[in-house]
C-alpha cells in the first residue's frame, strides 16, 4: 500500500508541475480535475462519478476531464480531504464522517437511523434542503457538490448480534469521527476509530472484534474472510460526500462552474440506480463465500440511539432545524 501511495504522490507531482497548481490564480479554461477515491473501479460511486465526467467532458467540448484515482492510492479519506485543502487535487469522494470532523452540523447526517428508508433519503439529497449544510465549509476550502447513498451498515464479526447487549465489550471498528465512536457505544460495543485500509488486518489480528459497514464494501474488501457473521442492524444510512476545492470553483467560468453543478447534482439519482443494481450482487456473493446473514429485531437499537439524536441536535439552532427537515421529509 505505502509503494502505490508513494507512487500515486509522485505522479501527482508530475502532473501538477505540468498543468500547474490550482492553488495558482487566474481564470480556468479547462483542465484535468483530480479526484482521489478509496474503493474500487466497479463501485457505484466510482461509476457515478465517472459518468458525470464524462458528461461534464461532453458539454464543455473536452476542455474539462475527470482524472479518478480509486482505491486508496493518494491516501485514506482524511489524507485526501487535506490534499483538497492544500489544492493538490481537486475533488474527493469522503464519507459524511470525515467532514463532520469540520463542522458538527454534518453529524446531523449520519445520526443512526435518522433515515426512514431510501427513498427518504433521496428526497433528502435531491430537495435542496442541504445546500446551506454543504456551502458552510467553503472557509476551511472545501465545499461540498453532492450526496451519494452508501445503502446501510451492519455489524459484522464472528457471532451473531441480535440485541445490544450482545455487543457487549466488543471492539467494533467505526469510521473516524466522535458521532460513529459514541453511535457505537449507544449500540452496546465499543467504537475502535480506524480508516477503511487498516480493519482487515486488525480483524485478523484481534486488535479489533469485528467491524460495520453496507453489503459492497464487506464484499469488496473480504471483510467476511475475518469476520463472516453479518447481522442486519441496518444502524446507519450515513452518506458519501462529492467534495471539490472552493479555490478551484471560484477560478473556473461561471457557466462552466453551474455544468459541473448541475451534472453533479444529476449524479445522484444515477449513484442511486448503480447502488440498487448492485447491491443484491454483493448480498449473493457475500453468500457464495459462506457469509451468515442474521435477521436483527432494529427496535432496541433504534430506542438507545434515541439519546444521540437528543446530544447532537441540542447545541445547534442550525443543526436542530436541519434536523426538523430531514425528518419531515420522511414519509
Ligand atoms: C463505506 C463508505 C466509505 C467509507 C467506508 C468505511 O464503504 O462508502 O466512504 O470509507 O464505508 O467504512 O471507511
């Protein structure tokens, strides 16, 4: 992993001393935009983002081109949000997690269970109603352009969990941020922060008991190889987040900043699609490798969730009434 980190740095290095730093002024006319991402190639993220590339290439005559580098290869999703930062690429796919780590109101996001189904959180994505949530880290020099849907995560290790307390004393690994390690306790387990890279060795290891995530990134990375007990817990819809560096917008022509916009904003009902199509592919292969699905009764769940939904909307006029919008678009 460290070779194709040091390998990917060094071409990015390359690449920007050819085409010149974004951090630079000066109006765009064009450009390579790159764009780091963790997973693979066959994603739905990666697909998405890929196709609104293509479009975004399409409609302004190819002076723009998507560059993605997938799987990891510029770092984990903390390391490429801070390459956003210093303008050493522009846009990254980063977990709702990972920038609720620079303004709490995105806790709101990825509170378990805040979603009543799919469909509810389409019309979350799709209503507008993020828009001042996704505008308010432009000071840190970022923004965000789209949510995509990430299905929801499960626990997984080597038994079956049914109730919280059979989470009891287990080391489940969280994504990096207080909302995930403190989502983790109200189940029962203990939150282990960790980035995505490192859990299947920690599961093999025994640093950690288990992990939490959808169906295609357990498949994807052979979760179940460490850990092939997946009981359905369904504890959070917590999105993954298009992010693009402020500067790079602002230097780009108005109407070619309102295309990318709008084919990123388009992106999100075809993430949404490829999320569905593949999905009970991951489900089935998970199976063909011997996986236990384990029906969960979510009640118990849900109840000890509660308190969090009460700690992360109490400090926040903002993030109260962000909350008030999303659950009244559920239906
Ligand atoms: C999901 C999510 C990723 C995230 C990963 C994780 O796969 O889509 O953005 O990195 O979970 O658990 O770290």
């Amino acid at each position: 992993m460290r070779k194709r980190y040091l390998l990917a740095m060094g071409l990015l290095a390359m690449g920007l001393a050819c085409s010149g730093c974004s951090k630079s002024s000066g109006q765009l006319d064009g450009g390579i935009i790159r764009i780091a991402y963790n997973q693979a190639l066959t994603h739905p993220h990666y697909q998405a983002l890929e196709r609104a590339g293509e479009r975004f290439k399409e409609a302004t005559g190819g002076r723009y081109e998507f560059l993605i580098y997938p799987n990891e290869v510029l770092g984990d999703q903390r390391a490429t949000l801070e390459l956003i930062q210093n303008g050493a690429i522009q846009m990254a796919i980063v977990n709702n997690a990972m920038v609720e780590n620079y303004n709490k109101d995105f806790s709101i996001l990825g509170l378990p269970y805040i979603f009543d189904s799919q469909e509810h959180q389409k019309e979350v994505f799709t209503s507008g109603i993020l828009e001042p949530l996704f505008e308010s880290t432009k000071e840190e020099g970022f923004e965000v352009m789209a949510a995509y849907t990430a299905g929801s995560r499960n626990v997984y290790t080597g038994k079956p969990i049914e109730t919280p307390k059979d989470l009891d004393g287990m080391k489940m690994r969280v994504m990096e941020s207080p909302t995930m390690v403190a989502m983790m306790k109200y189940m029962g387990g203990v939150g282990t922060p960790m980035s995505q890279g490192e859990v299947y060795t920690a599961i093999q290891q025994g640093v950690l008991d288990g992990g939490e995530n959808n169906e295609i990134t357990y498949v994807d990375l052979k979760h179940y190889e460490v850990a092939p007990v997946f009981s359905k817990t369904q504890h959070v819809m917590i999105p993954d987040l298009v992010i693009a560096e402020s500067a790079y917008l602002e230097r780009m022509k108005p109407e070619d900043r309102e295309l990318l916009t709008q084919i990123l904003e388009d992106s999100v009902e075809d993430e949404f699609n490829l999320w569905n199509e593949q999905i009970e592919t991951a489900k089935e292969s998970a199976r063909e490798h011997g996986v236990t699905f384990v029906d969960v009764d979510i009640k118990p769940f849900q109840e000890n969730c509660k308190k969090l939904h009460e700690e992360a909307t109490s400090g926040s006029v903002f993030g109260k009434e962000l909350y008030n919008g999303i659950r009244a678009l559920a239906r």
